[in-house]
C-alpha cells in the first residue's frame, strides 16, 4: 500500500489555481498550471514566477562549530562564510560520489540548511550519525518554502520589503514580510535573478495570495522550473548527480575551494576525499558532465544513449528539454572524457534513430543573477 502523499500549506491554494498535481518526493506537487509549461518557463524568463518549494528540507545547526562539523561532510568552505551570505554544497560519501546537492546560509547565530526533498531523511539521518553532542540539529517542519523568480522579482518583492532590493547574489537574512520574520536570500534554480522566501506555515497561504496579486507574477510548477534549470546548466539530484558521480565528473569544481583541496589550510577531511583529490590532481576521470545541443527540432530526453560515428556507445543524457528560450533542444549528460571537448558532434538514439548533437558549453541560457 502507497503511503499517503504529503501536502505543502500552499495546497489549496494550487488546485484553486487550476493547477494539474502529480506526485513528486512523497508530496503531491503541483506540474503546471492553466499556462502551461512553455509559456510558464517564458513568464519567469521575462517577468517574475512563483514556485512553491516547500516539499525540500530546511534545518538548522545550532552551536559553536557548527561550521567546522559541516566541514567534516562536505568538501566546500563553510568556515570562512561570512554571515549573511550562503553557498552550494553537496554531502560525499566514501568513495568520492555525491549524497546530495544542498545550500547553506550563515545566519550569525546557526546555519540554516535547505536539502532536497527526496534526500531530506537520508541526509537528516546522515547529519544526526556524526553530529557531535555539543551541537543541534533542528528539523524546521513549521515553515514552508517560496521562490519567486525572474527579472520582475526585486521589483515585486521590495513593495513588501524595500531592503531586499539592496541585496545581491546569495545574501540572505531575515526581513520582516507582511509583520512576520522570514529568512530571504538572494539566489534561485532558474539562472534568473530572484529570491528564496522561508516562511512560516501560519502566514504562507497570504504571502503566496498576495504575491501572486501582483500584475507581474503567475503561479510556475515543476515542468518549467526544470525546463528553466536545464537551460541554465544546473543539476537535478538523482538525475545529472547522484551517489556514483564525483564532483569531478559532474563538472562541480567550482564548488571546492581551494581551502579544502590538496595544498590548502583546511585540505581534505570529508568523505571520499582521497579520491576526489586526487581526481583534482590528474584530471583523470573516465566520464564527464557536458551540455548537448540537438541539430534536430526533436528534444533528447533522459535515458538516451549517446554513441560516437561508428555506433560505439559513449554516454547518456540525464536530463534533455525543448529549450524555449535557447531555441533549439538541449541536453545534459556524461559522456567519455575523450568526447567532451566542445564542438564535438555525436548521435543520441531516440526512437531507434540517431540524432545528432554537439557538445557545448553550459549554460545554454545566459545565468542573470544580480551580483550588484
């Protein structure tokens, strides 16, 4: 027997809108709305979307060393993030692949952690295995999650609270919306400028009804911000990373400081380490991640083989899309290193055909977030 699907506080306020629902990370989540998924993806392109996010996992942790101990899990610099600024991470597990894709905030007083919703329990889990007596990790069930997003979204967003207008890419911090404290940070999964909103329970249901009241903003499900992800180069947990990838083959370098690569003050101390060092080191790797552009109309979607000009096998696409701002279908995948320069051409097999494609270099869509 299934068990019974979870809901977000914004619940009804979806299935009001029209919305079609379909069940994603053990939450019945809303796809797309009465636009469409096209034109929702172009609306949050050329104006502001809000998304509902609350299905992910937000946690504190609390205490002295808290960033030390998160630095025992992940190979990012968490020690040195200034507070009131956050970072992309992901959790390693031993033999260099990534347990998950995950943000982290300095608050001053605790970090403040946003997971994936389909890896919440397993990374709660993971966190409650190592974590020292001398800190806490709390579970925020009280409060749910908004993005609104887009080049319309500061102009929305700051005539509610006029001081977000002065942050840029990834500061956060608490500010005060509709008389409740919300913790608001600058960054989002659409490569769009815009904001991440944590709000409590009692109060989401009114800020989303109020935010959408606004001329510039529609209701955007889970076909465009995946459509809006691709475009922009960003990954899919359990689709473009997962527990056999390394940061190395996912092409996620820039997420490793040099603090915590061979050489630096802080190097190595995480799971896998070992591996992914010395992945760094020889830049030998059998596979990497690459962006794929379609010479053809038709999108090549996941699970498509890619072969080389004599038919040998040489990767798969993880994840593929119409691309309507780019224009032309695009993809994501691994492939051979051999085969990942960019401009080299190979074949996707959809439907018993062979397409061509060219490697190239992501994102496909311009990233335009707002770095002051």
């Amino acid at each position: 027997m299934n068990e019974a699907l979870q809901i977000t506080p914004l619940h009804a306020l979806h299935i009001e809108a029209g919305a079609k629902m379909v069940p994603f990370a053990g939450y019945d989540m809303p796809v797309q709305y009465k636009l469409g998924v096209k034109k929702e993806h172009l609306h949050t392109r050329e104006q502001a979307g809000l998304f509902d996010v609350s299905h992910m996992g937000q946690l504190r942790l609390i205490g002295e060393g808290a960033a030390q101990f998160l630095e025992t899990l992940v190979p990012v610099d968490i020690v040195d993030l200034p507070s009131g600024n956050q970072r992309y991470a992901f959790f390693t597990n031993p033999q260099g692949g990534i347990m998950d894709d995950l943000m982290v905030a300095n608050l001053g007083d605790h970090l403040f952690v946003v997971v994936n919703a389909a890896c919440k329990n397993q990374d709660i889990a993971h966190l409650q295995a190592h974590l020292p007596q001398d800190l806490e990790l709390q579970i925020i069930d009280d409060r749910a999650l908004l993005a609104l997003q887009g080049p319309k979204a500061v102009d929305v967003l700051a005539r509610f609270q006029p001081q977000v207008a002065d942050m840029v890419f990834m500061d956060v911090g608490k500010f005060d919306l509709l008389g409740v404290e919300c913790i608001i940070s600058r960054s989002g999964y659409t490569g769009e400028d815009g904001y991440e909103i944590s709000v409590p329970n009692t109060h989401a249901a009114e800020l989303a009804q109020r935010l959408i009241d606004e001329a510039e903003v529609e209701w955007i499900g889970l076909g465009a911000r995946d459509s809006l992800r691709l475009e922009c180069g960003l990954c899919l947990y359990g689709h473009d990373l997962d527990e056999t990838t390394t940061p190395v083959e996912a092409s996620l370098l820039w997420g490793i400081q040099k603090v915590r690569r061979a050489g630096g003050e802080r190097e190595g101390g995480f799971p896998g380490a070992d591996i992914i060092l010395g992945q760094i080191e020889t830049k030998d790797v059998a596979r990497k991640r690459i962006g794929l552009v379609g010479e053809t109309k038709a999108p090549v979607r996941e699970g498509a083989e890619l072969f080389d000009a004599d038919g040998n096998k040489i990767g798969v696409v993880t994840s593929g899309t119409a691309g309507p701002n780019a224009g032309k279908p695009v993809s994501m995948g691994y492939i051979a290193t051999e085969f990942s320069a960019v401009g080299t051409s190979v074949f996707a097999e959809v439907r018993g055909k062979k397409l061509a494609m060219t490697v190239e270099k992501m994102p496909f869509v311009p990233q335009r977030y707002y770095r002051g």
